[in-house]
C-alpha cells in the first residue's frame, strides 16, 4: 500500500517479515539477489540504524509530493520515496508482496534484466503520477487536490510488477475472496484496496498500474531488451574485468587433474582427437588407446604377428597355438 497519513513506528510486525522471508528463500530453488537486496533496502531505511542515519534522508524529506518535486526539481523526492514506510504493516504488506512476486519475475527474467525492469517501472511509476497530478489540477480544480498531497512506498511498483507478471496469464486469481482473471487482477485489488483502506493514495496505485501497461507496450514496440539491462550488464561485466584480470596474471585458474596427470591450458593441444581403444588383430586382447603395444601379448598396433609369421611353424591355420600365447604372457607379465 501506498500511504498518505501521518507516521506511526513499531517493532511488532518485523519479525514476521524476517521469518517469512527466511522461509520463502528457503523453499526456493534459486535464491534472486535481486529481489533480496530490494527487501533488504527497503527494511534498512525504515529502520534507519544509527551507522547509516547519515546516509539516509529523514522520511519529512523525500515523501513524494508533486508540488515540491515539480517546483524544486526535487529528484531525491521522486526517486527515494518509493523505498520509506510509514508503519510496520506498510512495510510487512508491500515486502511479502515484493518477495512473491520478485521471485517469480527474477527467475524467470534474470537478475538483470530483473533489476532493469524494477527501475523502469519505479521511473515510470512516479512519472505517471506527476503527470496524473498535474493534469487533474489543471482541468479539473478539486477542493483537495491530488497535486499537493503526501505519499510514500513501494506499492506503484508492486502494482506496475503485477501488470507485468499476469500480462500473458490466461488463469485465474483471488483477490481478497473474489476470483478475477490474473490479467484483470491489478485493477481488482486498485478498488477493493481503495474501498476497504482509508487514506491509501488511489493515484499512486493507478499510476503503477498505468506504468505497468506502458512499460508492456514499449517492449512490444522494441524488438530487443530492455535497454537498462544492457546498462546492467555492461556495469557487471566492468566489475567483473578486474577479476579476470587477476586470474589471468597470476594464473588462479588451475589444471584439472586425473589419474593419467594434469590436464590444463598449458602445453594442450586443441586440435588433438581423443584416444580411441583398440583391439589387438593377434589375440583380440582390447587396449587402450593410449598405449601402442598390446598388454597380453606385446604385438605392435597395427601389425600382426599372425600375417607376419604365418610360414612359421608356430601357427597353424588358424593362428597363434595356445603354446605360443602362453609363452608370450609369460615372457610379458613374469606369470
């Protein structure tokens, strides 16, 4: 939820949160990083420990008000405001929220193309309702207008994350007891919230839902991917380089070791064809590809004692007598 009203502080709700975070991570195949740092950004500066109040902006100064962010050019009011709650129950509803639905669109997506889309929808989110704002001062001068009010939390994203979620879904969902289409369900939870919880800010949700359906059409309209997640990408490869570098120059990347030696980048051969076992035309004793003389009776690959030596009175028609074969075995193995 995205609230409008005033601020109340307790402990009792986190625990909760905590232990259903842990539980949800427990159970999950994977574990997105993504969806995890969001959650834990989000309970940090609620909390706002004495090390980082610093670092961290008084809620009186970034709640997100159209007026101020329009007249001042306020960006830390337009960016920031999504991430402070003004209650337990505010953060405990909109994390859950993020943990379901984070985890589904970061697997399926990938943390960073994940990490683009929260981004674009959070920009477009809050743009939508300034624009929202602005226009229903300017045609419509209502007593109580939309254009100066109050309002912070992560829900316009959660509601532009929902839109994005139940895009292509052809099933159906609960929301709050009654069933809708998934595709319908942002729009359903829009005025059973509204209707069921005072004081939420019925712009913010809409302007995340309306994100969410822009946010959809651009992609459809651009065959390629998200362009932030190309940002992404080349930000992870730039902090990766360092790494790799390291690794190449001291040589970190070992050998993989056998039981016939070491086998790694140095001295190998890439072209080399793997060695194919063979079998011996004297004894029909199969070797390993490896070795050129064969184990039981010490005839050459490739040759045969058998053609070479067919006048001699040591085979018959048929090949080597089992005088012979005995002989050799003897000769090789000293049994």
């Amino acid at each position: 939820m995205e609230a409008n009203t005033g601020r109340g502080i307790s402990r009792g709700m986190l625990p909760l949160l905590a232990l259903h975070t842990f539980t949800e991570y427990y159970r999950s195949d994977s574990k997105p990083p993504v969806t995890a740092a969001l959650i834990a950004a989000n309970t940090l500066i609620y909390l706002r420990p004495n090390f980082l109040r610093p670092l961290i902006p008084h809620i009186d100064h970034v709640w997100f008000n159209p007026h101020l962010i329009l007249k001042n050019k306020d960006l830390q009011r337009f960016f920031l405001s999504p991430f402070y709650h003004i209650g337990d129950s505010h953060l405990v509803y909109n994390m859950i929220s993020l943990l379901w639905k984070g985890i589904q669109l970061e697997n399926s997506m990938g943390s960073l193309e994940f990490a683009s889309t929260v981004a674009s929808l959070l920009a477009l989110s809050q743009s939508v309702t300034l624009i929202l704002s602005k226009s229903l001062l300017i045609f419509f001068d209502y007593e109580r207008s939309y254009y100066y009010e109050y309002s912070v939390g992560f829900s316009g994203v959660l509601f532009a994350m929902k839109v994005v979620l139940n895009s292509q879904s052809d099933n159906y969902t609960n929301v709050y007891g009654v069933l809708v289409p998934s595709r319908y369900a942002a729009w359903a939870e829009l005025f059973l919230i509204q209707m069921s919880v005072p004081g939420v800010s019925f712009i913010g949700h809409l302007s995340g839902i309306l994100a969410g359906l822009v946010y959809l059409r651009l992609r459809r309209n651009y065959s390629g991917s998200n362009p932030l997640s190309s940002i992404f990408k080349g930000f992870g490869s730039l902090l990766r380089w360092p790494v790799r570098f390291l690794g190449n120059l001291f040589g970190f990347r070992m050998g993989r070791i056998t039981g016939r030696g070491t086998v790694g980048r140095a001295g190998r051969n890439v072209n080399a064809r793997p060695a194919v076992d063979w079998r011996c035309q004297d004894c029909t004793y199969d070797n390993s590809g490896l070795l050129n003389v064969c184990e039981m009776c010490g005839t050459s690959r490739g040759s045969s004692s058998l053609q070479r030596d067919r006048r001699d009175s040591y085979y018959d028609s048929d090949g080597l007598s089992m005088d012979e074969l005995r002989r050799r075995r003897i000769e090789r193995f000293g049994r």
